[in-house]
C-alpha cells in the first residue's frame, strides 16, 4: 500500500503559477513512476506529466514548455510546477504512483483553478 497526499492547489489569476506536491508514505525508489494527472469537470481524467524513478520525465502535449515535474528522493516527494496557468488548466489534480508490479495508487486530488 502507498500513501498518496497532494497540496498546494489553489486559486490563481492567468498567466501565474502554483507548485503541486505529492508526498509518498514510502520511498520513491521503490515506485517505478509517479505522475500527475487531471479532471475538469465533465471531461475523462488525462495525463499531464509522469516521472521514473530512473528519471525519465513525460508530459503532455498541453503542458509542454509550462508545467516541469520533478522530485525529492529524500522527502518522498515529486512537485509538478505549473507556470503560465490558463483557464483550461483548471481542474483537480490528482497525483499517481504505478508500481513496478502494474498496481496504481491515487491520491485524493487538489483543486487548482485558473481565472480569466
């Protein structure tokens, strides 16, 4: 079992940014990727960036050139930095972690709503 909590979501005005994290209950070197996902309302849940424990980082193609995710082996933590935030990007936040066994674990999500 993997504890997933994110924070740092919030209420911020276009072109701003905000610094998504996500705390793990056990060390990250033993997860094969974590990842950042979002669901805005009405919409199916889509990928927005992923990370390996090798180091390999992924992104969608939305995001690409705004949003950087990164990692903190110590803390058990991975961040997504999200700069030059849009309305579209407004959505709950929910971070990943795929095990090297195929299982996933979700956290619980964090709002992040971008005003026009």
């Amino acid at each position: 079992q993997v504890q997933l909590v994110e924070s740092g979501g919030g209420l911020v005005q276009a072109g701003g940014s905000l610094r998504l994290s996500c705390a793990a209950s056990r060390t990250i070197f033993s997860i094969y990727a974590m990842g950042w996902y979002r669901q805005a309302p009405g919409k199916q849940r889509e990928l927005v960036a992923t990370v390996t424990s090798g180091g390999s980082t992924k992104y969608a193609d939305s995001v690409k050139g705004r949003f950087t995710i990164s990692r903190d082996n110590p803390k058990n933590t991975v961040y997504l930095q999200m700069n030059s935030l849009k309305p579209e990007d407004t959505a709950v936040y929910y971070c990943n972690a795929h095990m090297y066994t195929g299982v996933d674990y979700w956290g619980q999500g964090t709002q992040v709503t971008v005003s026009s």
